[in-house]
C-alpha cells in the first residue's frame, strides 16, 4: 500500500475557515496524471497540489476537481507553508518548477508568504454585451489576459452583489472571469467565476491577481496594493507590482494533516 502524506490549509487568511482552502500531497515521484485527478476529485477543494522534491527545487502541479490547471496560486501558498511550517524547511524561500508555467518561487517575510509570479499581458476586449450577459450588469471595461477575462465594474458594491450566470460563463472561451472595481477600504476588489474548471466561484485566487495587479498598479499608480476578494469565505491579498513580475502575499493557515492510501 502506498501512503501519500496530504495537507490541507486555508490560505490568503488570518483565520481558519476563511481564504481559499486547497491540498497539499507531497510525493516521492510523479503519480500517474488519472491518479492524481481522482485525488484532486475525491478532496473535492477547488485545488490540490503535488509536490515532488528535487536537489534544488520542488516540482509542482495544480488540479481541481476535474482538470489540470497552468498556475494556482493560494495552492502554491499553501504547498509553501506545508514545507516552511509543518516539514521543517530550513531556506528563506523555496524555488517551484512548474511543467505549465516555468519557475517560480515563494519567499516569506515575518507571517506573510510571497508569491513571485509571472504578470499577465492584458489586451482590451469590446465585447461588452457578451459580458452583460454573464454577469447581469455593464462592464466600464472589458480586458483578455493569458487564461481569464477580467472585467472593471463601477465600485465594489456592484461586484461585491453580483449574480452571475455560470452557464454563460462557461461559454467564454477562457479559464475564467475576474469581476473587479475599486475598493473602499483596500486599493481595489474582485471576485472570480470559473464554471469551465468545475469552480462556479473561487474563495481567493492567487493566479487572478497576476492579472489584477499590472491593471490596477497602472490605474492608482501604485506599485504597493492592498486587495480583498469578495467570496462568501473571502481573502485578503497584498499585492505588489515588479514589472515583468509581481509579489502576489498572504498568510495562511494549518487545518489538517493526514495519508492518503493507495492500494
């Protein structure tokens, strides 16, 4: 029997039972990718990571409950914390190797754990309609990154009492939607839909973020940002802007420990 050792930890909060919750499985080798779908399936959380260790890095892949993904952040967040707080991991931070998504790296500084991501290229989309039709309101603008469409709203409000359409939102030819607007007590807000993925609605979502900071950094001429996204569980995010990169930060929290068991 094989036993694969899983964590499961709230991340982008200061609380537990709030942030996005994702697993963690630390392997020794590469499982099977139908494997580790029918894992990610069975912890039935918007992401599982595996990790395999290597000389001087961590490999590292994401799935939700039903596909493989190219980035995840708040599971990255958490894989960081399960090596930094639960495995003992002696480094100041600690390189990934995505298959999908190339470097990466997390560094801590004092409770907050720093993603160091790619940013996105945004490119502007005149579609509003197609959009009105998603989310039930107009859209002031309307962008294209790599994977998602994010669209600007009036104020938080208007985000925060959104009713979206997920079947409509599956038919974007996309990973997702980002909803976002200037903040009121942070520097701007969002939510994300991602019904294509099998996530009607992610708690805190790292991975936006790369798309969210270059937008609103240009639009506050801020390169130092607070965000908040506005699930039911909610996360808080600090957001800062490095060019071709951005440190996308957050705490986290341990909820559990346990094995998988494999016949």
């Amino acid at each position: 029997m094989q036993r694969i050792k899983i964590f499961q930890i709230d991340a982008f909060t200061e609380t537990l039972f709030s942030g996005n919750p994702a697993a963690v499985c630390l392997l020794e080798k590469w499982l099977t990718d139908e494997l580790m779908q029918s894992i990610a399936a069975e912890n039935n959380l918007a992401e599982t990571a595996f990790i395999v260790p290597r000389e001087s890095h961590f490999e590292i892949r994401w799935f939700t409950p039903t596909v493989e993904v190219d980035l995840c952040g708040h599971a990255t967040i958490a894989s960081a914390f399960a090596l930094f707080n639960c495995l003992s991991y002696a480094q100041p931070e600690i390189a990934f190797l995505s298959p999908r998504s190339g470097a990466l790296r997390v560094f801590r500084d004092n409770e907050i754990l720093f993603l160091d991501f790619p940013s996105d290229t945004l490119k502007k989309h005149d579609d509003l309609h197609q959009l009105a039709k998603c989310i039930g309101v107009d859209s002031l603008e309307l962008y294209k990154g790599r994977t998602d469409y994010i669209a600007v709203l009036k104020n938080e409000e208007v985000v925060r009492s959104l009713h979206p359409d997920f079947k409509e939102i599956s038919k974007l030819p996309a990973r997702g939607l980002i909803v976002t607007a200037k903040g009121e007590n942070v520097d701007f807000v969002s939510r994300f839909f991602a019904p294509q993925s099998g996530i009607d609605e992610d708690p805190v979502t790292g991975s936006a973020h790369t798309s969210l900071i270059p937008l609103w950094s240009k639009k506050l001429g801020k390169k130092h940002m607070m965000a908040r996204q506005l699930s039911q569980r909610g996360g808080s995010i600090t957001c800062i802007d490095e060019g071709e990169r951005c440190y996308i930060g957050g705490q986290a929290r341990l909820y559990l420990t346990g094995e998988i068991h494999i016949d």
